[in-house]
C-alpha cells in the first residue's frame, strides 16, 4: 500500500458538525454568525485605489529579496514605530522585518528555525484553532498553557512554567487572543518575558487582531520586547481586512547578538523561498495606508453587533457574554445542558444559524459558543435573536 508521511495521518471523514453544516445548507439559506471574511461582510473598501496600487510599473522586473523589499518593510516599520503601544520603546528598524505570505507561514519558518522534529512549542487554551496543523505539519508538538476567566481571562502563569518542558523551544501569545478577545498585559509580558530569557525560549507573538481595541485598548506589543529573542507576527489579512492579498510578516527582536543570529538564520529560510510577489510588496504601503478606514468601519460594525448582543441578552440570566478586550468575536457562556457540538448542531438543524461551538477553540469546558461580530448586522441580529429563543 501506498506510504503517505504519518504526519498526514488526519481524520479526513466530515465531523459531526461539518456534516449537519453541509446537510443544512443543501436544504437551504443558513444565518452565518461566524463570517470572519472581511472581503464578504458588505464592508466598504477603496477599490480602485487598492487595484492602482497592485499595478505598479517596477512590479515588472524581478529583484529578489529574502527579507522582503526594503520600501515594503520600510512601511511595516513605520506602522509600528507610529503605533501609540510603542510608548518610548527603541524606534524599529526595516532590517528586523520579514515578509512572508501569512501569519501562518511566518509560523512555519520559524518552526523551523527554533524546533528539531517533536521539539515542542507553548500555545495558549483557548485559543486559534490553526495552531495544531502548523505544528504538526513542522513536526513539532505542542503544549498547552491555560487562560483562565476570573473577572476577565487572565494567563495561568505558574501552569504556563510548569508546562515548559526540557524540549519546549518556544512560547506562543495571541495578543489579544483568538477567541477570548484578551489583549496580553504588560505586567504578564514581563513574566513572560523573563521566563523566556531565563529558560533561554524564544516568544513568538501573534498580533493580527492588535489594532481591533474592543472595550479596553492593547497595552504592548512584542515588537517592542527586546529582553529575549522575540518575533512578532501581523499582517494584511486582519489590520487591512485584506487576506486574499496573501501578505504578512515577522518581526525581530531581542538581545542584539540573538537577534542577528535569528536574523541569519531566518533570511537563508526565507531565501529558500522568496515567497512573496513583488506586486503586493510594491502595494504594501498604499494598502497599509488604507487600514485606519477600513478599521474605523469594523470597529462600527463590531460596536453595534455587540450592542445588539447586548440588546436580546438583557434580563436572560442563562447567558453570560464575557468582556471582549480587543478581536472581532464574542464569547457566550451558556448552560451546559449538553456538549457545545449538539448544541451547535441543534441550532443549525432546528434555528438555521450557525455558530462556533467552544470546542473549535479548546475551551477546557462545555457551555461556551463563539460568535463573530463581524457578521452584516442585519443577519446579526435575527440569528441572535433566534438562538437565544432556546434559551
Ligand atoms: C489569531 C490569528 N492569527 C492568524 C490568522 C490568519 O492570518 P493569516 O491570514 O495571515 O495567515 C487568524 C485568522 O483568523 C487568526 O485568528
């Protein structure tokens, strides 16, 4: 028989919940509360500025760079040396950039830069659901550390250290998390922090959602965290709401001799690939520029969805929304009569709305769902209003 690599060994049958997804959209229209695709939400982008910006002239010769073309990381170091978290930190330079294609080959690369085969890395529970593929796609494990909600979720430190173990090469923040919505706060990045330089880790931060401030605002980002090597991670697909355009990128930091023997060793892997298209690199800064407006129009439709949740869920003691510090989704925590699969089945099947049951996102109990608050407002609404019926 033929041999694929066991690391392609996945459950490759339709799970519950994607067969009763798939069963029910063939009878007819659901009400989806999970979109979380900007381009598809009825958002208001500049388009013809976008498509001038694709089309640039130098795009026609060919100049690879590994590390990406110096005016495109020019604009990434600019978006965070004018970012109000960098609050008298270092100015950052463009040789600390990295452009990759997405986040997620950004975690790629530097999987392979910090880990052997069943090297371990520390994620976050709960958390991104991707984490799991891109680990084990790499050949690296992972482990997990808890956030934990107390008044607003909070990272189990003392589990964290306890999870890093002798073939631990990494920890992981998503700041704020997916879909807890927590920003990392600074006195928890000092611990962090320290514990990674003691242990001699690297911290790799996930930064997509940083500019989405929700109900409280973002206090630091790991691009300014120089007391172990660090990488943070960001790009077009959330901060422009324009994944299709397939850009990303990482950004180094730490103590200086580290961080150049990264940088070394980064650019021959990203050398290998010379990944990314030279039209968007050219597009980069006029697409960055545009990021305030198309936020501005996010951060409204995540306001008044939220007010809507809000709304309907007035006087229902069943249902707890927890405070979203920053993202674009909300966390419902509801009885847990039943598993948040049937649950999230039965509103499929019986209400026609669909919703993320906790367990996408490994949530260490039952009773939570997940929904995006980046759904047109108008489907928002009713498929709340439907789901909490059963409530
Ligand atoms: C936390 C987090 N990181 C990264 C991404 C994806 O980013 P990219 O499109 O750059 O791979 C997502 C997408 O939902 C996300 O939620």
């Amino acid at each position: 028989m033929f041999m694929f690599a066991r690391r392609t060994d996945w459950q490759l049958t339709q799970n519950r919940y994607s067969a009763a997804l798939d069963r029910a959209r063939k009878r007819g229209p659901l009400l989806d509360l999970t979109a979380s695709n900007p381009t598809q939400c009825g958002f208001e982008y500049e388009s013809e500025a976008i498509l001038k910006a694709l089309s640039c002239p130098e795009a026609l010769l060919y100049e690879p760079q590994a590390q990406g073309l110096a005016s495109a990381r020019q604009a990434v170091a600019d978006y965070y040396n004018k970012h109000p978290v960098r609050a008298g930190a270092g100015e950052i330079s463009a040789e600390q950039i990295f452009l990759s294609t997405s986040t997620s080959e950004a975690y790629s690369f530097l999987f392979r830069l910090l880990c052997n085969p069943e090297d371990e890395v520390l994620v976050p529970r709960p958390s991104y659901p991707l984490f799991e593929f891109l680990a084990r796609i790499q050949d690296v494990k992972l482990a997990t550390y808890d956030l934990f909600h107390d008044h607003g979720w909070h990272v189990d430190f003392a589990g964290l250290k306890k999870a890093a173990g002798a073939r631990t090469r990494a920890v992981l923040l998503v700041n704020p998390n997916n879909p807890t919505g927590s920003f990392v706060h600074s006195a928890e990045l000092r611990q962090i922090a320290s514990f990674c330089r003691e242990r001699e880790l690297a911290l790799i931060s996930d930064e997509v959602f940083l500019d989405y401030a929700v109900e409280s605002s973002a206090e630091m980002s790991v691009a300014f965290e120089d007391e172990c090597l660090s990488f943070a991670l960001s790009g077009l697909s959330k901060l422009a709401a324009l994944p299709q355009m397939k850009l990303a990128w990482m950004m180094v930091n730490g103590p200086v001799k580290l961080r150049d023997a990264a940088r070394d060793r980064l650019e021959i892997i990203a050398d290998t690939y010379l990944s990314v298209n030279t039209p968007i690199q050219y597009a980069l800064p006029q697409l960055l520029s545009q990021r305030e407006r198309i936020q501005a129009q996010i951060a409204a439709r995540v306001r008044k969805n939220l007010m809507a949740l809000d709304t309907h869920l007035a006087g229902n003691k069943a249902i707890e929304r927890l405070h979203i510090e920053g993202g674009w989704y909300a966390v419902l925590r509801v009885p847990a009569t039943q598993t948040d699969e049937e649950l999230a089945i039965e509103l499929i099947d019986r209400d026609g709305v669909v919703i993320h049951p906790g367990h996408f996102y490994d949530f260490s109990g039952e009773g939570y769902l997940v929904v995006s608050l980046i759904t047109p407002e108008n489907d928002f609404a009713e498929g709340i209003r439907r789901a909490l019926r059963r409530f």
